[in-house]
C-alpha cells in the first residue's frame, strides 16, 4: 500500500521523529511512504527513506520552494493550511492511507477529496491539555480546533492507552512510539552503588517546559548533595534555569541517537518526573529502561513500581528519597528490575510498532 504522511514542517520534537522513523520503516518493508510537506519548510531533522513532496499555498506540489522564503508557522496558518488541502486534492487519490497526526492537520485530511484513500489519525497527545497550559485567545482557539479535531470522520489510533476513549477522543486501540532496541541497547553492566565514596551521577533531559519536571531533579540533587558529596547531575541538552549552576553539574550535548543512548548508559540513574499526562509514553523513559539504567519517573509508559521507582509529581523530596532507594536496592533486586525493565520495552520496536500500525491499515474499510 502507498502511505501519504501531511505535516506543516519537519520538526525537532518526538513527534516529528517517530513519523520519521515510521515512513522508513514502511518504505522499507515495500509500502512506498511520502510526506506531504510546506514547500518553505526546512529538511527533516530526523532523517527518513520516504519520499518528500512539497506543496505552496495553492496546492502547487512537488514545485520548487520559493526563493528566499523562510518557514515560520505564526502568521502562515491559513496558507499552510489551504494549501495542504488543496495539495491533498491534487494527489491523495494515488495513495492507500493518508495518515493526520495532529489536530490541525487532521481538518485539511478530512474534508479533502482522495478517492478510495483510507483516512487515519494517529493521536500522539491530548493536545487541548498542552493548549491550556497558555494563556490567551489564540491558545482557546487551537484549543477549541484541537477538541472538535477528534469529532472529525477519520480512523483514530491513540499513542497510549491513556488516550483510548479520553474525554473527546474516540481512537479504539493504541499503537506506542517505537525504539530503535540496536541503538538503545543494554548497558553491559549495571550501575554498582557497593563504594560509599563512588560517584552516583543522576541524569535527566533538560527541559524548560515547567510540565517536564528539571526543576524538580534539581531541587533533589541539591538535597542529596548536600547530605553526600558524591551525588552528581549530569543533564542533557543544558535548558536549565537561568542563572543556576552548581560544583556537581555536569551538561553534556548528545547529537543523535547514538550519543543519546551513549549518555543513558553513562549515567547511574535517570530522573523523569514530568507533570502532565500520566500513563502516557515518554522517550527518556523508555530509552533509558531500554539503556539498563534504573528510572525513576512519575510514571510514563512503560514504567511500573516493578521495573522503576515511580514518585508524585511535584515532589523533589520524593524524586530524593526515590534516588536514596535505588542506591541502597540490594544488587540482586536492582538486577531483577532492571531485567523486568528490558522485558517491558521489547514491543517499542520500530519492527513491532510498523506493523502493527500497517496492520490497522489493512483492516480498516474503504471509505463509502
């Protein structure tokens, strides 16, 4: 079957690179994949296999982008968006399944004219909640758009099962994001907390969104280096407060995969305790559970008091307390957890996930 993803731009955030990694995977399992993308918008960030065809505000696709134009989304919603509409209305027709995977895009993929295409909408959030947390009209109004995005006709398929039937969402099964289990494998061995004067390096992603919970990790590094200087911080990608920093920090800059998962397997435990959004997947979580390195998290997919240490959210006494008992977890107990850990993440493979979402593809009924 041939797949056709519509985007506004290609993106840096987990979003953007679990469809890119999908599209590959697709393509490569012979369902040729293309994205449908603004014709101003850069090259992805997250590279793909599938193809790319770009359209103007008047639908032109696969012309060239124009001269000196640069891709900003403020200000250009209603050329994006009619654009891509009339896009789909030049080639949708050609492709198997149109795949929406935001609210805003699932408008134009609705009410487009694609013939037979089977028309889905893979929900990687509850986005009226990310809406709110900002004030102002314009956040009211997407908010609004998002909310009624899920009344729309399409085939809804939910990122976790916290979005299965929540509140107007209306998917009827999940499929999660996937992970790459070659790249995110396995440290060789598992942290040791047996030297009372070794360094226990805590890690976490920073992040300047107050929902993703920094602040919180470091509230509780410096609790717990002020009780023992051998606790560290090592943070990944620096989003820090402004003005702080401390002896024991340590910012570090991945760049891809492979250093990322590199940084999960360096650090002895990785803290994530976002606020929002409980139960749903989180890439720092799985990616580190996958990396064999203890987590403790306010409770992301796939972390369970099993195979993590899960806290409340807004609680840095907590997330202390929490790295206090991975330190003093017998190692036979440390390992069993952590073997639980890897089981968890087997079914994020991006082999799994593809064809489980092709699967869904294949099932659904062509539209009357």
């Amino acid at each position: 079957m041939r797949i056709l993803i519509p985007i506004t731009n290609f993106g840096h955030g987990g979003g953007a690179r679990v469809l890119s990694r999908l599209a590959s995977a697709w393509t490569a399992a012979g369902h040729p994949t293309d994205f449908l993308v603004d014709a101003r918008s850069p090259l992805p960030y997250f590279p793909t296999d599938a193809g790319i065809r770009r359209f103007d505000s008047n639908g032109l696709v696969d012309g060239p982008p124009p001269e000196g134009a640069a891709f900003a989304s403020s200000g250009n919603a209603l050329s994006i968006y009619r654009g891509m509409h009339r896009g789909l209305n030049a080639i949708g027709g050609s492709y198997d399944v149109i795949l929406a995977n935001h609210s805003l895009t699932a408008w134009p993929v609705r009410f487009a004219s694609t013939g037979a295409a089977r028309k889905f909408y893979y929900v990687q959030a509850y986005e009226p909640e990310m809406f709110q947390l900002d004030p102002g009209w314009k956040s009211a109004v997407l908010r609004h758009f998002s909310e009624w995005s899920y009344r729309l006709a399409l085939t809804q398929i939910a990122n976790s099962p916290i979005y299965v039937d929540h509140a107007s969402i209306r998917a009827r099964t999940w499929i999660p994001p996937g992970l790459d289990v070659s790249v995110f494998h396995r440290r060789s061995t598992m942290p040791s907390f047996r030297q009372d004067d070794s360094p226990v390096v805590i890690g976490t992603i920073g992040r300047s969104e107050a929902t993703k919970g920094t602040i919180h990790v470091i509230e509780a590094f410096e609790r717990l280096h002020a009780m023992n200087p051998r606790f560290r911080l090592r943070v990944a990608f620096g989003n820090l407060p402004e003005g702080w920093s401390h002896p024991g920090l340590e910012v570090v800059v991945p760049r891809g995969d492979d250093q990322l998962a590199a940084y999960y397997r360096s650090v002895d435990i990785l803290a994530a305790p976002g606020t929002v959004q409980l139960g749903a997947c989180h890439y720092p979580v799985l990616e580190a559970m996958a990396s064999g390195t203890p987590v403790v998290t306010t409770g992301y997919l796939p972390a369970s008091p099993e195979n993590s240490w899960l806290v409340p959210v807004r609680d840095s006494e907590a997330v202390a307390k929490a790295i206090l008992d991975v330190v003093a977890t017998p190692e036979a107990v440390l390992a069993r957890r952590l073997d639980l850990a890897h089981a968890a993440v087997q079914r994020f493979s991006w082999e799994q996930v593809s064809q489980d979402f092709l699967q869904q593809f294949a099932a659904a009924p062509a539209p009357r």
